[in-house]
C-alpha cells in the first residue's frame, strides 16, 4: 500500500514539474523584458528584474525535487522528533515519506502559483493571485500540525 501510495506521489509531483516547466517556457517569449521579481503582502510588485529571473522557479523546483529524492532514499537522516526505536522505525518513515511528499506537492503548488501571478501581473497590476498568500500558510502549518500530531500517536 505504501509504495502505491508513494508512486502517486512521486508521479504527481513529476507531472507538476513538468506542467511548470512547460507553462513557464510557453509564456516566456511573451514576456516583457522588465517582470515582477518580488511582491509585498498586499500583493504589489516592489522589486523587478531581467524576464531571466522567469526560469528561476522551475529550477529551483527541480533541485528540490532532487534534494527530496535523495532526502527520502535515506531516512534515517532525516530529523524526527521522537526517539526512532525499532519499535516504530517502520511507522515513523512511513509518515516521513508520506509528509515529505505531500510537502512536495504544496511546495511546487505554490511556486505554480506565483508564476502564474508574475506572468498575468507583468500585463496587468491590478491582477490578484489565484490562490491567496493566507491559504498557502495555513495549509502548510495545518500539514506540519498535522504530522505532529499522528507522528505523535506512533511514538
């Protein structure tokens, strides 16, 4: 079950790189040369640079892509807070895997989201993120909340 569970995740989280990666190369070329780099809380541009600075995201997606690839092949190292025992080694890297991908996923949503924003907010500055910066917040500390808590039960 959990491997199944795990090959979702890895494909899902695959195929949204790949959807970045495509929506940023298919809009780069309409680009202006001068975009958004940096927003305030209201959701105002207040920092821009070269249209170069586009490509940045789906890098950067990609190398953590790979780091959690690595992350997740050992984990062992990760940092868990309970006392890993062999009682409930199995238990505890189950939910580590589980967590780091699903992080993975709203990681990667969120860098879709603002990419998105900067192309429609190069055209237009009165455009608005399609999902807003509080809903990110909440559900990546409801998810760490969330781990706490059944990491919690299988100490």
């Amino acid at each position: 079950m959990g491997d199944a569970l795990f090959v979702v995740f890895d494909l899902l989280n695959l195929g949204l790189i790949i959807f970045l990666w495509w929506f940023t190369l298919k809009n780069y070329k309409a680009l202006p040369q001068i975009i958004p780099t940096h927003f305030d809380i209201e959701g105002k541009a207040d920092n821009f640079g070269n249209k170069k600075w586009y490509l940045f995201t789906p890098v950067l997606v990609s190398v953590f892509y790979i780091g959690i690839f690595f992350l997740i092949r050992s984990p062992e190292s990760a940092n868990f807070p309970f006392e890993i025992t062999d009682a409930n080694r199995d238990v505890q890297f189950f939910i580590m895997n589980f967590f780091v991908r699903w992080l993975l996923v709203l990681v990667i949503l969120i860098f879709l989201n603002s990419q998105d924003f900067t192309f429609r907010y190069a055209f237009d500055e009165n455009a608005k993120a399609r999902v807003p910066f509080s809903t990110i917040l909440l559900s990546i500390i409801g998810s760490l909340i969330a781990v706490f808590i059944i990491s919690a039960q299988f100490k």
